[in-house]
C-alpha cells in the first residue's frame, strides 16, 4: 500500500514537472515569435534554443521559424566576409533540408513553400567549405584590386580638382573676383558690359546678369567672344562665352591633354527634339565646386559652341536636371 502510494506520488510530482517545463517553453517560443515580429533574428534563435532544450526535441513550428530567422540573417554579398558566415550557410541549408523531409507527408502548404523557395536559393552557393575557401580567396583578391582603383582614382581626383578649379577661359576673367576690379583692371575685355546694371542686363536682388551689348552669337569676330557675366554681392560667380568650332575642339583636346579623358564627360539634355539639340563636354571632379563645359546647340544642322564656367557647390544635383550622360 505504502509502495503503491509513492509510486503514485512521484507520478504526480513527474506531471507537475513537465507540466512546468511545457508551460516555461510556451513562453520561450511567445518570446522567439516576438523578437521575430521585432526583427530581432539572432535573440528569436537564442530563444528558440531554448523552447527545443526545454521539450528535448525539435518542434516543425520551431524549426520554420529557426529557418525564416536565419534566411534573415543571410545576407549574401557577405558571404566570403567571414568564416561565421558560411557556417550561417550550412546551417541554414541543413535544416530546410530537414524540414522539406519531416513535412513532405504532411501536404503542401504556404510554409513547406517558402522553405522550398529557400532551399533552392541556397543552391547557388557552395556546399564544401574548401570551395567556399577558395571562392573567399578570390573574393579577397578583388576587394585588393578595387580598393587600390578606388585609392588610385581618389588620389587622381584630390589632384585634379583644384586644377580644374583654377582653369579659367581667359586669365582676365575669374571666377570669384570682384567684378568691378577686373573692369577697371581690363578696360578693353570689359568695355561691352556695364558697370552698374542698364536696361539689357537683368537684375535679381543681389544678383546681376551682365550680357554683352553687341553679343551677337551667329557671328563670332575671333575664336571666342565674352557673351555673359553672372555677379552675386559684386562677385563673379558665372560667366559664358561664345565660341567658334575650331577652338571649341581645340579647347577639348587641350583638356585631354592636361587633364585626362576621364575628366571629360558628355552630357545630352533628356528633351531634346529631331531639330534640335542641346549636349556639353563637362571639365569635372566629384569634389570641385565649380562646373566648366563647352555646352553645343544644334538647330537645323547648324551648331553653335559656348565655353562656360560657373559655381555649383558640392551639391550638383540642380545641375544635372534633365541631362543624361553618354556612355
């Protein structure tokens, strides 16, 4: 009797036990799902190490989960980063094997779906870590490579900016100078252009467009004719001339020259129409503040050539509305 009853008792105290244990790993996997509903993949993992320590098993809810997590987690373009992970990788791969095999009895559902999406992704990386070695090797060697292109072409541009910033059409004009100054300094070059503002120039508050009194562009006396000056508070910001074909390419091939053809880029304006069209051979740098083009208009087969510089800043954004560079 005595016997039966302790047998008895320690039933009860078992159930008790596992009734516990069910109960704690209930809410281990409320926690995984909701790290998982947080984006938190690596804690939804821990927690879900936890809920299959718990039951002494592996659960199909828990092991979908543990799949979606670690698909998160997989971010290919890091594949060859790092040992930890292809591990990610085997890991990942063996257990959707694992679940395709456990519930391919079970009927097709969205679940089985997705996780056979997954695998079949999986199959277009390596399965042996001696290919993933190699394929890491040469990954390496190809970062190396872009690198010193990256550091040679930021080494390229650190030089080149500050001469393309100091190239001006004519040294009697600059960019930045007080305009007034240059006038009195080069009364010849300026004579077409009013000191103070008259009725053919265009005034915008502090702002002043000075055009050329006899600019007359379908006649052009010498290879390059002043056509505008753009003032801001006195200072020149913009200026364009009006150039001939001769020395537009002259001019383009005295940039290759000095600067180099990667410097040079060629810009088509997005709404050009059959008759006309509008592009420019851009002088640039990714870090100069100031633009130099030679922009071409072509109407009805005849083309007009205009040297340019101006101010930009660092935010070139504006500039680039509605042009679409040539390959």
């Amino acid at each position: 009797m005595i016997k039966n009853t302790f047998t008895l008792i320690l039933i009860f105290l078992f159930a008790i036990s596992f009734a516990q244990e069910s109960a704690i790993a209930d809410l281990k996997f409320e926690e995984a799902e909701m790290a998982f509903n947080n984006q938190e993949y690596k804690t939804t993992i821990k927690k879900l190490d936890e809920f299959d320590k718990l039951l002494g098993s592996i659960k199909d809810k828990s092991l979908y989960l543990r799949i979606i997590s670690q698909d998160k987690l997989f971010k290919p373009d890091e594949l060859y980063d790092n040992e930890s992970n292809f591990n990610l990788l085997s890991s990942l791969r063996k257990n959707t094997s694992a679940y395709l095999i456990a519930m391919e009895s079970s009927g097709l559902d969205e679940r089985y779906r997705e996780v056979y999406a997954i695998n079949e992704k999986l199959a277009n990386y390596p399965i042996e870590k001696t290919v993933w070695i190699k394929e890491k090797q040469k990954s390496d060697l190809e970062k190396q490579e872009a690198e010193k292109k990256n550091k040679e072409l930021v080494d390229f541009y650190r030089e080149l900016t500050p001469k393309i910033e100091a190239w001006e059409w004519d040294e009697k004009i600059k960019i930045g100078a007080d305009f007034k100054n240059l006038k009195k300094q080069y009364p010849d070059f300026y004579k077409e252009f009013n000191e103070n503002p008259k009725k053919n120039d265009l005034v915008n508050g502090n702002k002043i467009i000075r055009i050329n009194k006899k600019n007359d562009v379908s006649r052009i006396q010498s290879e390059k004719e002043i056509d505008r000056i753009i003032t801001e508070f006195g200072n020149i910001v913009s200026y364009s001339l009006d150039l001939n074909e001769s020395y537009a390419l002259k001019i383009m091939n005295m940039w290759k020259q000095e600067f180099g053809e990667n410097a040079i880029n060629e810009y088509l304006h997005e709404k050009n129409r059959p008759n006309y069209k509008i592009g420019m051979y851009v002088l640039e740098s990714p870090k100069t503040r100031e633009k130099i083009y030679i922009e071409y208009i072509l109407v009805n087969n005849t083309i007009k050539y205009r040297g340019i510089k101006l101010i930009t800043g660092l935010d070139n954004q504006k500039f680039y509305e509605n042009l679409k560079k040539v390959n």
